[in-house]
C-alpha cells in the first residue's frame, strides 16, 4: 500500500479553486460515502458522485457539470492512485460487492490500517454509526423510494415513460438489501405499499422476490443473484439521463412544481444515497442520444432488463450490452431455401412431366416450371449451398422424389391465403386488400383423464397422435383405416399376412415414465405418404423413437438430465432436436443414442425448439424470457431476440425463412425479422397462455391457439396498429393484424397447424364443466 | 405451555409476516414433541418454509404450463418434487382431489384461525359390492368439426353460439326512443325448427343474419301499424282492416317481417282459441287472422316456403277445432278449407310430402273414435279443400260418412250432415233431373245394398233419390259416366 500522503479532499482543497465550495456543500454522510466508495474502488461510481455533490458549486460558477467532473477528478486523482492501491492488496473477490456485513466491512477498513481517509471513515462511522452509514436504516429506503415515485409521476409527459423503468430495479434491489440485512418486516411493508404501483408487466418477477424473505433466500435464489450480480440495462435520452442524474444529486430537475424540494432531511439523504447506490452498482443507462418521443411504445422491452447474462458473449473481453449489436456482430444469415441435391430434382422433374402426361391435368404441365421456381432463391435472402448443410446421406430414396412430387402439387393445388397480386386489379384503387381467411377444422379430444399435453398430425393428415400425462401416446388414423403393424412373429412362407390381423382405428404406445410434452412425425414422405417414424419426449428425461411400421418403440435417446419439453423433427428427418428442462437444448441423429450438439447458454428452461426450414439455423424459446438462434453445426448462437416480457412458450418459423414468431406467458406473439435479429411486431389479443404457433404455407398468416380457448388469425404483414376500436361485422376488433378470432367451446387449443395444402388443423381438448 | 400468551405478542410483531404463520410451525413442532421452540426459530423457519413452498410451486407451475393446463394437479406438485430431488407425496391423484373440510373452533384456541383437515370417507365393501355398478370409461376418443370455413364460423352445435353483440348494443342505444317498436322483435329470430328446405346449416345461418340485419325502424313501425289495425277487431274499423290486409296482399318488401307476421298471427290463435272460443269477439280475432293467412299467402312478392310448417298450425287448428262460437263456425272453417286448398295448389308441387301430411292429419280427425261432431265437419271441409281424390279416400274409401253417420240422427238436418252432401257433390254433381234407384232393379238393388256397406244408411238413403249420383260417389267418374 503507498502510504496515505493526507489527500483527503481537504488536504487537496488549496490546490483548486473549486473545492473550497465544494467541500462546504459535501455532508459528512455524503463524504464518508465517497470514501467509502472510494476504498472500494468504484471509481465511476465516486466520480458520478462527487460531480454530483459539487454541482451546486459549479452551477455557481457558471460551469457546466460535466467541467466540474473534470476538475474533480483532477482532484481526486491521488486517491484514486491511493484506492486502486487499496484494491489490489485486497483478494479481489469477483461477484461481491459493496454490501456486505456492516462489522466485516468495518473490520476490514481497520485492518487496512493508518491511511487517513479510512481514518476520516471510521471516525464518521463512529459519530453518525455503522448502521446508518451503510444505510441499513430500513425507513429511508421506503422514503426515498416514495420520493423517486413522486418525482417519476411528476416528471413531463414526455419524460415519464422513460423514467417509468427505473422504478422496478430500484425497488427490486431496496427489497433485496432489506432483505439481506434482516428488515423482514420492513421489507414486507415496503413490497406491500410500493408493488401495486409497477405495473402488470413485472407481476411475475415480484411475486417471484415476494417469496425470498430470509438473507439465506437472497443468497441462494437465481434470480436475486442475477440482480446482485448483473447490471440492469436501461435505455435512456440523454436529457433524461441528466435530468435523472442532477435529480438524484441535488434533489432538483425534472420534477413537477410544487412537488417539494426532493430529499429533504437526514432521513432523505440516506434514501438519496441508498438510491445512488444502487444506480451506482446495479444499473446500466444504455444513453441514446435519439429524442424520447421518437422511440415507439413498447421498445423498452428489448432495451430493459438483465440483459448481460441474456446476451452470449462472444469473446469474453468485448462485452456486448445491446441485443442488436450482438446480432450485427454475429453477420449475416443464409436463410434461403435449403438446395436439393441435382439428381433428385431431375429425377422429380421427369416423374413430374410423366404425371402430367398421364393424368391430363392441365395444371399439371406446369409443375416442373413451379418446382424450379420454389428452388430459385428468393431475393434479399442468402441461399445455402449444399456444403452448409449438415451431412445428409448422398442418395435419394423413392419416397424422396414422390415427396418433391407431391410438393409442387400442394403448392399448386392449395388454397391462397395470400394478398391477391395487386398488378391484375391495380386500378381498383381499394389499397389494403383483405387477406382470405383460412378454413380451420377442429379436432376436440374428449374424455381424457389427467390431460393431453401435445397433439399433432401427420403431413398427410392421415395420423393424428397425442401424447398423454399418464404416459403413454395414442394414435389415430384421421381416415378410419385400421392401423395394423407388421407381425413379428409372421411365417416366412406366407408373406402375405405380414400384417397383424384385427386391429383398430386406434393405438396406444407405450414406453414413457413420465407425461409426454411432445410428439413428431417424421417429415420424410412428406405429404406423399404416411410418416413412418415418430418422436416424443417426455417427463421421464428420454426422448423415444417410435416406428409405424411394427407400432413399437425402436430407440430411447437419453442424455438430458430433466424433463424433456420438446422435440422437433429437422426438415429432411434424420436429425432431430430436443429442448429440456436442464436449460440445454440437444441435436440429436437417430441413429445415435447420444447427442451430437449441446446448445447451452440459456439462464433458465429451454421450452421449445424449431429448426429453421433450411436445417441451418435452430431456435430455441426459453424460461428466461429471450429466443435464440444458433448455428445447427457449429453449436453457437448467432441471434438473440429479447423482448418478451415473460417466459417464451412456442415458435414457429415462417415457411420462406425470413421471419420468426414467438409467444411468451405475457400473452403477446413477437415478429422477429430474423436476418436482422430486431423485433417487427409485438401481437397481442390473447387472454391467456398460448400454446401453439402456426405459418400459412405463403408465410402471409399466422395462427395462434391458447388457453382462452380461441383460435386466432393474425396478418403477418399488416403494420398492426395498436388498439384501433373498429367495429367490422359486429366484432370489435382490438388490432388491426388480428384477422378473426374463433371460439371454441370449452376448448384450450393445444396444436395448430396447418396442412401443405393451407388447410388449418387445429386440437384441443374438451373440459367438460362439472370438471374443475 | 405458555402458548396462549405468547401469541398477542407474536401477532404484533410480525404484522404481515406472509401467509405460513410462525403459529403453524409451533404446532408442527409440538406434534414431533418439540415443545418450547423459540419465537425466532419459529418465525425463521415459517419465512423458510414459506418459500420453499413457493419454490415448489413455481417448479409445479412449470410442468402445469407444459401439460397444457391450466389448473394446478398434484401430478405437477409430484414432479416439481422430483426434480428438486425430494421425495413425492404418495397417495394423491389429480383425478381424486382430496376434499377438505374445516374443523369446528376449538373452544380454548380460538385465535388459532381454522384448522382443515382431509376427510377420509369411510367405504363400507358390502355396499360397494352390492350396488355400484362399475363402469368402465370410454376412453379418449375425438370428433372433428369446422371451427371455420374460409373464416366464416358455421353455427353448429359444436362451436359457441355467436355473441349478438350486434343486437346487445342496438338495444343498449335504443331504449329511450319513446314508442319502443322493437321491444316487440325478439333477438333471434322465431324459426326454432329448419324448414327441410334449407338443410345446408350455412342457409339457416345466412338466412338468421338476414332477419337479423334488415329489421329496419321503418318496417317496425309498419308493424306495429299493421297489428294495431288488424286487432282487435272490435276497436278497428273495417276500412282500416281492409286497407291493412291490401297493403298485405300486395306490398312488395314485407319479406323480413314475414317470420314476424307469421308467428303472431300463430300466437294470435293460439291465444283465441285456448280460452273456450264461445265469444264472438274471439270469432272474430279467428276471422280477420285467416285473412291475415290469405292475404300472405297471396302476396306474390313473399317467399312464404320456409314459413309453411309454421302457418300449417293455425289453419289446422281453426279447421279442427271443436268448439268454434257458433255464429263464426261454418264461415271459419270454410275459408280454412279455401285458404288450405289455395296453398296445397300453391306448394304441393315443390313440396310433394305436404298433401299426404295434411291427409293424415285430417283422416285422423274423421275417423278417429271420441272426436266432436265439428271437428269432424271440419275435417269433412278441410277434405273437399284439398280435392276430389282426398274426399273419395276420407269419406268413401275411408268410411268417413259412415262414423259421421252413424253419430247423426236418422232424419236430422245438421250443419255435419249437409258438409258430407257437399262433399259428395264435389265427388259428382248432383243430376239435374234425378231418376232414383230401383228397389227392385238388381242392379240397382246392388248399389244400394254397396251404398249402405260404404257410407251408412243415413248417407245411402240421401243418395238413394238420384241414381246417377249415387252410382258416381260410390264408383267414381269413370264408372258413372
């Protein structure tokens, strides 16, 4: 340690001018603070401080508080020297930070031995006493919160949705400190009379904290260390910022007249100082310098909240605070369509012109044209080349070609659920055109005993399969053929009942342990024929392959250490995707019984995962409220999409690949533009959970069913106003993109989808009403 | 124990110490032989407990969402217990809720709040075995309907009734409009029963929004003109009435108070005819309804179809019915007749099952043993009404004229008796110059004794005086001519 050479601020006070005043206007409250912080070594923090303690004495002399920073850090240079020294004697304890035990802190400071500003504190400490100092008075938290409240509500209009945002970390963190330190009850009071003020958005996330009411609690809950670890982003104007700074510093600025003059007492200064603590320690204010009023309404949900951890960090050095700039770091995506290996797209062709000569379908003739056209590489986007794709096996089967086949006839023969082409009727002059609505048939289970988790249909729409919390999966054959595997236990020389015998309309599956949160067809044959392989996952930690041919399990793929939320089919089958509860999500081939990627970087549960339609991309939604996008073979992520205000239930990817869809427990579907990583709509008009997600084939609707026992029809490329109370057909419409919106009865639609032939099918389970 | 007064204490210093009470870990602690736990411990330990319970249930809430519920089961309280590697609560199934009870205050610890407990229900295995029947449940199984088609929602039973906030509103805006017409409409309209004609559901739903949109305020007030002119007839004056049934018969635009129309005029003689019909003020309410009928029926602008199954009623009724008063009688039931004939003309071509109903309808009224004599004159009317073949069927065939006469007096010249002769002379004309038949002819002798077989001897002897006649009812036009 350099030995302590009497530059406290009034040892350097003669050698500036300004300091004289300065030191007048600083309290001793305010003084044993900035050596506090000073010994701790937050240099920003004490510089922010002391800028702000001297302002007055600025503001007097006509300077701007940005010279007086200056000036003061000229000041306060040799005890930074002094404080750096401090620090580096200290073991340096990552994650700890400045609250801590008042006695440690105090014996810590003593042993540090005979420098005078730490001297300075431990006399103040003496006088004042330790408790207030390190502001464990549980009173004047409550106060300064209520003054911050006051000044936020009185601040201009213009001001106040910006201001609005800091109410909720500051809370969060008060909370937490009293908590810490033993206040239970103050603590209860505050969380009583200041929780109700912060609005609907952060219910989930207080009622989370309400429940921590030990110190212990604090130290061991995630999200109380996510607060105490991280620092809460928080976009910001620049007048805003200064507005808030000078507030904060002086008691002055920004606030309404007739308000009171801010901090008033001893009492308000500790609230005052509690305050600047925790801007200090646990806010980032991400300052643009755009004006508030340009930024739309609900962009603070992607510039708000612990976003450090939410965001990968790509090097460990640069650390990246804004979702977009991560995304721009990551450059650019290819999400074009997948190419198809040349000799299946001869081989399709000639069997598409054989067809067409044979049927004598007019329509028919145009299928090859059709099929290079969907192959041709739209523009704006990056098509992959064969070599971007994970390994595929390099020859083609029969099903393939039927499959490319009955491709272009679905895309020929299905229903236009896009804008009619504005070139033939331009000079009608009726600008927006209407979407067509989609033709939507129900499939109501009934009668089931704990619950269906997951229901799903084949692309041929031939099987219909749910899974069940008792365990098992059923099948259905939608047409009524009987399903019947293949015997094992057949004779050799009669072939020809290789087929059991009997049989049913139904099949039970049986293998899991646990409730089943997910069934896939495999997406082979397509629309061609029926799949011949399904997936589940399950409770049980095991995802299991299920062939259709024999009816029987073939393979258990275990890996994950918890529950198994989802599974997901790649696009051309063979590989396959699970998201768990162990906050991984997993790529998986079914030949091999162990994972081939791990994606991890996820805070909290993975819940769902979809692969991108071009097999490149992956992305998963999770519990702690970000979507992300990782590259399939390389195992990184290359977007985050943050904006959810709650967990991330489902996704879907639009069929050309440009857009994702994404509805969390806050009851809102997000538009992701996916090259860009930025958020194109936020869709609201759900009452309750959502719980599946669905593109037209023309990626021109989404569907959306929910726990409100509704179906949704939402227009993917209608700007979507925000609440437009227009009466069309009796139906109040609440956005201009929500299309229609169809009740069911009684009905929580848990699967939506819609066929390659744009027919939307749509499952859910029938809750009778004596069943609560 | 020093619990009692321990308490008041403890209540004041943790005013609002979350919901698990530092009281509930003493007891606990007292059923494990614990006694005297400080008031500390107890406290730290229900904050503790508390959120581990919430823990648990935030974990539970998980695998709720993921089961796609939205009600917590002790299914997902089992797996939240699982993967924080404590052991499952045996014993609990979603299926079974357990049912708590609260247990009546203990008369020394009134303070302690309610205690609840699970009530186990004792199962008496005789009684089990003796009566319930168990019954193995269906299983999962799952039906298929159009949710929407080309985003329109059909309305079949298996998707929600629409909600009429169309109509909500519009009575919402409209109730301080001083004559209130609309308060007569009914929110939907009156058809409860499809028509056959328009099966498709679609029809019946377009045809539901039609009435629903076009009930204009001017046609209201015409309504409400119209009704008050028609009825009651006391108070009405007739040129009034006979302005209102013109602008009935021929006023283009009354389509969508037809349904209106329609069912209060079956109302209408629902109402007359329930309580007795001997005044002659309800004969008339009959009179001018009929009319109303007729006036609809020949309006040709009105599509009447899909209202016949609701018009067919108060024809039937007024035909039929027993006890008509008696000055109205022989002229309601014969416009009845008129007005059913005009439709049967108008609507048995398209609508080829509807004489055979009426047929039935009106053969049971004849034959039928222990019906009134006017119901049967009505019958007897409604038959000439619908035609010569369906007189021939009811009165010959059918030996309708037989019941009516074997009820009448021989000799008796009553209004039932002389319905019969003039249905007959719709069967054949009277001759001109009647030569009776010969007893002693054998011929004739034969048709008389067939004369007396078919239609009693009251009719035969009526029939006997004109030969050619007799010969025509008894043999039909090929035979008699």
């Amino acid at each position: 340690m350099s030995t302590a050479s009497a530059s406290t601020p009034e040892g350097t006070s003669p050698a500036n001018p300004s300091a004289p005043s300065a030191e007048s206007t600083i309290s001793p409250t305010d003084r044993t603070i900035l050596e506090y912080l000073r010994s701790k070594g937050y240099k920003g923090a004490e510089k922010e401080f002391l800028a702000a303690v001297e302002k007055p004495a600025s503001d007097d002399k006509g300077k701007n508080p940005e010279a007086t920073a200056a000036t003061s850090t000229t000041v306060s240079s040799e005890e930074l020297v002094k404080s750096e020294a401090v620090q580096s004697q200290r073991p340096s304890r990552p994650g700890e930070n400045a609250l801590r035990e008042p006695a440690t802190a105090l014996q810590e400071l003593a042993s540090l031995g005979n420098s005078t500003n730490v001297q300075n504190l431990i006399s103040s400490i003496d006088a004042v006493g330790a408790e207030e100092i390190l502001s464990l008075d549980p009173t004047d938290k409550q106060e300064g919160f209520r003054e911050l409240e006051a000044w936020v509500d009185g601040s201009l209009d213009m001001y106040r949705p910006e201001f609005r945002p800091i109410l909720f970390p500051i809370f969060c963190h008060f909370y937490l400190d009293l908590i810490q330190y033993g206040f239970k009850e103050a603590a209860i009071r505050f969380y009583t009379e200041f929780s109700p003020s912060l609005g609907p958005s952060h219910s989930a996330t207080l009622h989370h904290l309400s429940t921590l009411l030990l110190p212990a609690h604090v130290q061991n809950d995630e999200l109380a260390q996510r607060f105490r670890n991280e620092k809460y982003t928080i976009r910001m104007s620049r007048s805003g910022f200064d507005l808030l700074v000078g507030w904060l510093t002086e008691g002055v600025g920004g606030e309404a007249t007739g308000q009171g003059e801010g901090f008033s007492g001893e009492k308000g200064k500790r609230g005052r100082a509690a305050m600047l603590r925790v801007v200090n320690n646990h806010l980032r204010f991400d300052v643009t310098p755009s004006s508030t009023t340009s930024v739309s309404l609900n962009a603070w949900e992607e510039s708000t909240g612990l976003l450090s951890s939410a965001i990968p960090q790509a090097n460990g050095n640069a650390t990246l605070t804004n979702p977009n700039s991560f995304n721009a770091s990551k450059g650019e995506l290819k999400l074009g369509p997948a190419p198809v290996p040349e000799e299946l797209r001869a081989e399709a062709e000639r069997v598409m012109r054989e067809q067409a000569m044979m049927d004598r379908d007019p329509g028919a003739q145009y299928d090859p044209q059709l099929y290079s056209k969907a192959l041709a590489p739209q523009p704006g986007v990056v098509a992959p080349s064969p070599s971007d794709l994970p390994p595929y096996p390099p020859s083609f089967k029969t099903i393939d070609v039927k499959r490319e086949v009955e491709r272009v006839r679905d895309a020929r023969k299905r229903i236009r659920l896009e804008r009619p082409s504005t070139h033939g009727a331009a000079s009608q002059g009726h600008a927006p055109r209407n979407l067509p609505l989609p033709s939507i048939c129900a499939y109501t289970l009934h009668d089931v005993g704990e619950g269906v988790p997951c229901c799903t249909f084949s692309m041929d729409t031939s099987l219909m399969a749910a899974g069940f919390s008792e365990s098992y999966i059923r099948l259905w054959s939608l047409k009524g053929e009987k399903l019947k595997g293949y015997r094992s236990d057949f004779q050799s020389s009669s072939i020809k009942d290789v087929r059991e015998k009997g049989g049913d309309t139904t099949r039970k599956l049986i293998g899991h342990s646990g409730p089943v949160y997910s069934v896939a067809f495999d997406p082979v044959s397509g629309s061609a024929a029926p799949p011949r392989y399904l997936l589940s996952a399950s409770a049980d930690a095991t995802t299991r392959l299920w062939s259709l041919d024999t009816m029987s399990n073939v393979a258990a793929y275990r890996g994950h250490q918890n529950p198994v939320w989802d599974v997901q089919w790649g696009p051309m089958g063979i590989y396959f995707a699970t998201a768990s509860r162990d906050r991984t999500a997993r790529l998986w081939s079914t030949d091999r019984t162990s994972a081939l990627r791990v994606y991890a970087g996820h805070l909290s549960d993975v819940n769902s995962v979809r692969f991108h339609p071009n097999s490149l991309y992956l992305a998963t939604g999770s519990s702690d409220w970000t979507t992300r996008l990782w590259d399939v073979q390389k195992g990184s992520c290359v977007r985050v999409f943050i904006g959810h205000q709650g967990i991330v239930s489902t996704l879907a990817f639009s069929p050309d690949g440009r857009y994702l869809a994404s509805a969390g427990e806050d009851l809102a579907i997000n538009l992701w533009d996916i090259g860009s990583g930025r958020r194109i709509k936020k869709m609201t008009g759900h009452t309750a959970s959502i719980y599946s997600l669905a593109f037209s084939a023309e990626s021109s609707m989404l569907i959306s069913g929910g726990a409100d026992w509704t179906v949704r029809c939402w227009d993917v490329e209608s700007a979507g106003g925000p609440l437009t109370k227009t009466r069309e057909n009796g139906c109040v419409l609440s956005r201009t993109d929500l299309m229609a919106t169809f009740p069911t009865k009684r009905t929580p639609v848990i699967n939506v989808q819609f066929t390659p032939r744009n027919l939307c099918l749509a499952a859910g389970l029938y809750l009778s009403p004596e069943q609560r | 124990m020093n619990k009692p007064n321990m308490k008041p204490r403890l209540h004041s210093h943790q005013p609002t110490a979350g919901v698990f009470k530092a009281d509930s870990i003493r007891d606990v602690a007292e059923s494990l032989n614990i006694v005297n736990l400080p008031d500390v411990v107890a406290s730290a330990l229900a904050s503790d407990v508390e959120y581990r319970i919430h823990q648990v249930i935030e974990e539970a809430a998980r695998f709720m969402r993921h089961a796609k519920r939205t009600t917590l089961t002790t299914a997902d309280i089992d797996q939240a217990l699982r993967v924080l590697n404590i052991e499952p609560l045996y014993g609990h199934f979603p299926h079974n809720p357990p049912v708590f009870r609260r247990a009546p205050p203990h008369p020394q610890t009134t303070a302690a709040g309610s205690v609840y407990f699970i009530e186990d229900e004792e199962i008496d295995f005789e009684r089990v075995l003796r009566e319930e029947k168990l019954t193995l449940p269906k299983g999962p199984r799952w039906t298929a309907h159009w949710l929407a088609v080309e985003g329109v929602q059909p309305l079949i039973p298996e998707n929600p009734p629409a909600i009429p906030k169309d109509i909500d509103t519009e009575q919402a805006v409209k109730p301080g409009s001083p004559s209130r017409p609309h308060s007569v409409f009914p929110p939907t309209p009156p058809s409860d029963r499809p028509s056959p004609i328009q099966a498709a559901k679609k029809q019946q739903q377009q045809q539901q929004q039609l009435v629903k949109q076009v009930l204009s305020r001017e046609l209201q007030l015409y309504y409400t003109r119209l009704t008050s002119a028609l009825l009651p007839p006391s108070a009405s004056d007739l040129t009034k009435r006979t302005a209102a049934l013109a602008s009935l018969r021929n006023d283009a635009g009354l389509q969508a108070l037809l349904p209106y129309l329609v069912r209060w005029v079956g109302e209408g003689v629902v109402g007359a005819l329930k309580n007795g019909v001997q005044s002659d003020n309800d004969g008339q309410v009959l009179e001018v309804l009929l009319d109303v009928i007729g006036a609809l029926l020949d309006n040709p602008t009105l599509f009447v179809e899909p209202y016949l199954h609701q018009l067919l009623p108060p024809i039937l009724s007024i035909l039929l019915h027993s006890s008509l008063p008696d000055s109205h009688a022989v002229n309601l039931r014969t416009t009845a007749s008129h007005i059913l004939s005009r439709l049967l003309t108008q609507y048995s071509t398209t609508y080829p099952s509807l004489p055979p109903r009426i047929m039935k309808t009106l053969l049971l009224a004849l034959i039928s043993p222990g019906k009134s004599r006017s119901t049967r004159e009505g019958a007897v009317r409604g038959l000439v009404g619908i035609g010569k073949e369906a007189v021939r069927k009811g009165l010959v065939e059918g030996g309708g004229a037989k019941v009516i006469g074997s009820e009448c007096m021989p000799g008796e010249d009553s209004g039932i008796a002389e319905s019969v002769m003039d249905a007959f002379r719709v069967l054949h004309p009277q001759s001109s110059s009647p030569v009776p038949l010969d007893q002693s002819n054998q011929a004739d002798a034969e048709i008389i004794r067939q004369l007396g077989e078919v239609l009693g001897e009251l009719f035969a002897d009526r029939l006997m005086s004109d030969s050619a006649w007799a010969r025509g009812v008894l043999i039909g036009d090929a035979a008699g001519l």
